[in-house]
C-alpha cells in the first residue's frame, strides 16, 4: 500500500490552470478530473462499463451518508468494501456526509459532538460523529476520504461563519486522530482530504486554508461554494483558496459546476471536480454538447436525424439521432434517460480531458476562452 500522490506534469503560462497526475493503489487519475458522483453506489442511469470504457471515467464518488443508510457498513464489509460491491477497480472518492449537514438542515441537529440527522427514509435518528464518519468510510473502502465538516449557508453572517469554520477545525482534528487510531479494511490505502471552510470571507477563507494546509495532508478540498452565491463570489474564494493552498497537493472544488464554471476554475487552479449537474440535467433532457446546449424536448430536433454530438468520438453520442433521443423523451421511454446521461458525463470527461491536452500543449488559456463561450450557447 502506498499514500496517494500527486506529480506536476505542466503549468499553464496563461493562468493558474496546470496538468496533473494522482497516483492512488486502485490506479491512477490524470488531472484536471471531472468524477461523476455516484451517490448510492450507482452514477444513475450508467453502467460500470459504460462508465469505464465509453465515458472513460478514472474516479467516481460515493456518498457516506447515503451509503451507510443504505445498504450499510455490514453489507460494505461482507462485500469487502465498496469497489468489490459495485464492481469498479478504479478509484472511488466517498463525500463524508457534511454537505448533509447543509442539505438537511431541518431534519438535522448540530452540537459540538457531531450532527444528529433525521433519516430521509424512515425518520429514524442517527448521530454522526467525526470519529463515526470516520470508521463508515473505513467501511466503504474509498481510496479519498473526505473529512467530515459543516458547509454553512449563503449568506452567512460573519459570526456563524466563523463559528462554523472553528467547529470544522476542531472536527478536522478529530478527524485525523481517529484515521490514525484506524487502519484500512482492504489492503489498499485511504488518503484523508480537509475541507476549507469559511463562507464569503477572505480572513476566515485565509484561516481556513493555512489550518488545512497546516495538517500536510495528501490533497486538500475547497468546500462551501455554488450554494447560492454568485459565480463572480465562486470564482473570487476558488482563487483566493487556490492562492493559499499547497501547489503540490491537489486542490477538489466540490460540487462545481456547469461546463463554464469548471473551466473557470481550472484556469485558477483547481484540479478536481464533481456535480451531479450532467445526470440530473440530462435526465430532464438537457445535454452538454460541444457545440452548446441542446433542450431534447424541443420540437425542433423532431426530425433532426443528426448524430447527438459528432464531436465526441464516443458510441452513444455518434450512434443515436437527435430526433430519436426527442421521441424517447417525449414518449418517456427509459433508454432516453440513459443516453442523456452518458452524453453529458462524456462531454464533462472529454472537456476536462481537452483542458488537460490544450494546458500540456501550452494553449489553454485561448482555448478556454472560446470554449467558455460554446458551452453557454443554447442550440
């Protein structure tokens, strides 16, 4: 077993953006990284391996909260963890269950000790601690796991937000001491991510940042933006946290974003991202391509017998029609639902993979520009 590592393979001379790779021991990850979130175990609407071989994803994400209610540590442990479970042998990052915090703020309790939650499934009550966080992501087996931690609101007053970020500061602590009383279940190392806290405020960010940095962890993670602030605010903090946290490590903006917001964010720095944007949006019949976006519904595309997007080289985007996609919506025919999905989470990959490609050749910053300009058209 050996600790995640990350190698510099290029800067940008234009900007922030630079390419990477994460060496992890279930393979590794060439950054910048978009990770379809598979919250329960499954990306919905995609296979294993459609997500491996067609979309070509390198790491996905699973959530601890999710996951522990349903199907449970007990489950996760006979089944050997997680990647045994599903059937994917190439990295799996497990979100720690803070962002619930946020997410279920009327079903949730917070205190000193942890979050006491609500079950969304059969309100049943469940206390989690840094500690219990902790042990269920030892159970599930993620190659990143993520520190447990509150993501406050926007807008949040000054003193709760610093509030809140101590508190995260003290759980992180907690954090650490318990993966050090621990050690992995399935012979493969778990690398421990903070998280930076600290609302829309440049000291509290500032603090948050050298304390996560303090803690020389394997990566670090900018959380607590795109919930609700601007994307001038979003973009702001992701370049002051970039600005502050180690350059050799990578840098995770979680839950970010539209095709434009990630290439913002990779010219300022950022080297991991994850959303659930391009499955639920495709879902609602909404699809990323690289010429614009394209609403499946319209009646436009009725007899439209294009490709999806022939800009992708991948089989469903070049297989299927734009007027046959449209009757499946219209007709609500489950394959639809699929193949949506599998377009945008093809799109998501191949544009971060061409970043990567077009900061390697030193072009990036002329290409984003444009292509920031693409993927806000509506087709």
């Amino acid at each position: 077993m050996a600790s995640l590592s990350f190698q510099l393979q290029q800067a940008d001379t234009g900007s922030s953006a630079r390419a990477g790779m994460i060496t992890t021991d279930h393979g590794p990850v060439q950054t910048p990284i978009f990770m379809p979130v598979g919250t329960a175990g499954s990306v919905k609407a995609v296979t294993q391996p459609q997500l491996k071989n067609e979309i070509n994803a390198q790491i996905i994400l699973g959530n601890t909260y999710h996951l522990y209610l349903r199907p449970g540590t007990a489950v996760m442990e006979a089944a050997d963890g997680l990647h045994n479970f599903t059937g994917w042998d190439r990295p799996i990052l497990t979100d720690s269950g803070g962002y619930q915090v946020f997410s279920l703020a009327a079903n949730r309790k917070l205190t000193e000790e942890g979050a006491l939650f609500q079950s969304h499934i059969d309100g049943s009550r469940h206390l989690f601690t840094p500690e219990f966080v902790m042990d269920i992501q030892r159970s599930i087996g993620a190659d990143v796991i993520m520190a447990f931690d509150e993501c406050p609101p926007y807008p949040s007053e000054y003193a709760y937000a610093k509030k809140s970020m101590d508190l995260t500061h003290r759980w992180l602590d907690r954090c650490f001491k318990r993966m050090d009383e621990t050690t992995p279940k399935y012979h493969h190392t778990q690398n421990l991510f903070p998280i930076v806290q600290g609302s829309t405020y440049k000291d509290l960010r500032t603090a948050s940042c050298e304390y996560v940095s303090s803690k020389n962890a394997t990566g670090n993670a900018i959380g607590g933006l795109s919930v609700g602030e601007t994307e001038e605010l979003m973009y702001e903090f992701t370049a002051l946290c970039c600005e502050h946290l180690p350059a050799d490590k990578p840098r995770y903006l979680m839950g970010v974003g539209t095709p434009w917001n990630i290439l913002e964010c990779i010219s300022l720095g950022v080297d991991m991202f994850d959303c659930v944007m391009p499955t639920r949006n495709g879902r609602n019949g909404m699809l990323f391509t690289t010429k614009g976006v394209i609403n499946i519904k319209n009646k436009k595309w009725a007899t439209d017998f294009s490709p999806i997007d022939d800009g992708l080289a991948t089989e469903t985007s070049n297989y299927y029609s734009k007027s046959y996609l449209r009757h499946l919506f219209v007709s609500n025919e489950i394959l639809g639902l699929q193949i949506a999905s599998i377009q945008n989470l093809s799109f998501y990959l191949w544009l971060v993979t061409e970043a990567r490609k077009q900061i390697m050749q030193g072009n990036f910053s002329s290409w984003k520009n444009e292509m920031a300009i693409v993927t806000r058209q509506r087709l």
